[in-house]
C-alpha cells in the first residue's frame, strides 16, 4: 500500500466538485495539501472546509510557465510534492462539424495539454524523491465514445495513452502513474460548460445539465474516495462507478459496435 501520512498532495481544480472531494479525504488521510483552481472563490471556499490551512494558488492548467511556476512555488512552500492530481477540467457539448477551433483548443488546452503541464513540472520533484505518484483524470469518455463529446473524447482518449506511457516509462523509479475513468459524477462539470447541443440533441444548457445530474449517479465525494483507494494499492487504472464499469464491459464485448449498445442503454435510462 501507498502510505499518504503527512505526503504533500497537489490537486488542480481543486475548486468544486471531485478536487474539492479529493482536497477533503487527502486531509483526512494526514496529507499536507497545495490546491490550485482558476477559479479564487471556489479555491477559497474549498481552504474554508478544511482542518487546517492548505497552500492555495490562483492557476490556469492550460498556461504551461503558470503550473512550472507553481511546481517551483509548492516545493519552496510545502518542501517537496508526492501526490499530483491533474484533475482541473472543462466540458463542451458540440458535433465536430460545427465545433469551432476556438473552443476546440479552449478544451484541449485545460484538458490534455493542463494534464502535460502538471506531469512535466512536478515529475522531476517525484523523481528525485524516487517517491511519488502521477493521477490523471480520464473519463469513461477516454475508453468508450458518443456524439457531440469529440474534442472532450479527444483529450480524455489522449490522456489515457499519456498516462498508460508514463506509467511504463516510470516503472523502477518509485514513482507511479494512476489514470482514472470516472462515469457520470454529480458535479458542477455539466453546468459549467461550453454547451451547443447534447447527445440528445438537446441546444437548452439548462435542460441538458438537469439531464447530466439526473444521470449522474455517483457523488464526488465516493468518486474521490475511490481515487485515493486506487492510489493507495497503485492501480494503474481506476473506474469510477457502475455506470464506467459497465461502459468499460460493453466496449471490450463489442470494441468496434458498441455504440449501438450504448444507444440502447440511452434509451432504457430515460
Ligand atoms: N463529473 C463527471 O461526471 C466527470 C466524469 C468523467 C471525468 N470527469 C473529470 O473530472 C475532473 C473534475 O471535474 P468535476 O466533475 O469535478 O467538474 P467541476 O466543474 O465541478 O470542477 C472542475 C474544476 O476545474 C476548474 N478549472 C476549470 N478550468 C481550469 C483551468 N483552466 N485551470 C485550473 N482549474 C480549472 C474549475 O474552476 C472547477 O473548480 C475533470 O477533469 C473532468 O473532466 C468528470
């Protein structure tokens, strides 16, 4: 097991939904925390639920100089890193044929290239250490794909390649990389985003957020805990609910005709 007492944990998005979870369990665990978030307020309000001060950071994931920047700034304050969390991420709802490249890249920069960014700036700490993990958060939407999720499909699956490389790449070092697939978390992910049309069709962003928390079955607090068990046993990948694990199956029973499976199910759960 992978003992977490008084490690130092980082988490990105650590503003809302599973970072807050995840800031909140860590603490519990003994971890002395570095939280970042664009997000200030939402920063502060998760600092607020905690035992005791956690070093916080105003960060966008997708500035590359602002995570190295905040790699140096957690090893002066908190005197090293163990634990890195590369959960900050968007969501954007958008058939590929009227995505425009802004957005495109708006996502890829938070999702994939933000998930670079905090490997490659806090990889030289761990390895020094020889003592560390890497966390990535994938998505179910890294393993099994749906209309109008391309670009978050498109960072997701380029995460999990990422990570499963690192992981590889990392084996000997005393430092491991963890990529984790969530299913539908309740989280303010959905309300969040940059929203067009759903995979129902659906150009209403409130209406298609409802839909995201009615389907949405697993809390972020149960999706943190099972992140932090993962990590504890060294998992090299961590599914996250019924939903993620069942998507998982019916993708390795039908790698190629999933979809029509997974249409069918869509159509039963509403
Ligand atoms: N909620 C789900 O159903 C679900 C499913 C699969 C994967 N995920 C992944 O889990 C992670 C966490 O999402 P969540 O559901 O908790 O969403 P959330 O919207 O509740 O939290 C995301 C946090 O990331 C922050 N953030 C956004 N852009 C940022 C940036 N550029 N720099 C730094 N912080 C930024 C937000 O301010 C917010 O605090 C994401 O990577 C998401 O893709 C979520």
């Amino acid at each position: 097991m992978y003992a977490l007492q008084n490690k130092v944990a980082v988490v990105t998005g650590a503003g809302s939904g599973i970072g807050r979870a995840l800031a909140l369990r860590l603490a519990q665990h003994g971890c002395r925390l570095a939280l970042a978030d664009i997000d200030a307020a939402g920063l502060a309000a998760t600092a607020a639920l905690l035992p005791s001060p956690p070093y916080t950071h105003r960060l966008d994931v997708a500035d590359r100089d602002a995570v190295h920047a905040f790699a140096d700034a957690v090893k002066h304050e908190c005197g090293g890193a163990h634990v890195v969390i590369n959960n900050a991420g968007v969501a954007l709802s958008q058939t590929i044929e009227n995505m425009s490249y802004e957005d495109f890249e708006w996502l890829m920069n938070i999702n994939f290239w933000g998930v670079v960014h905090g490997t490659k700036a806090f990889l030289p700490t761990l390895l020094a250490q020889r003592d560390g993990a890497i966390v990535n958060l994938s998505s179910i939407f890294g393993i099994i794909t749906v209309p109008t999720q391309g670009a978050y499909h498109a960072a997701k699956f380029a995460v999990r390649g990422f990570t499963e490389t690192l992981r590889q790449e990392l084996d000997g070092s005393g430092v491991f990389a963890v990529c984790v697939h969530p299913g539908g978390i309740k989280t303010n992910i959905a309300r969040n985003a940059r929203h067009y049309v759903d995979t129902m069709g659906n150009t209403d962003h409130a209406r298609s957020a409802a839909a995201f928390d009615q389907m949405a079955r697993t809390s972020a607090d149960e999706a943190a805990r099972v992140i932090i068990d993962g990590i504890q046993r060294r998992r090299p990948r961590v599914l996250i609910g019924a939903d993620a694990r069942l998507m998982d199956r019916i993708q390795r029973w039908a790698p190629v005709r999933y979809p029509a499976a997974l249409r069918a199910l869509l159509r039963l759960s509403r």
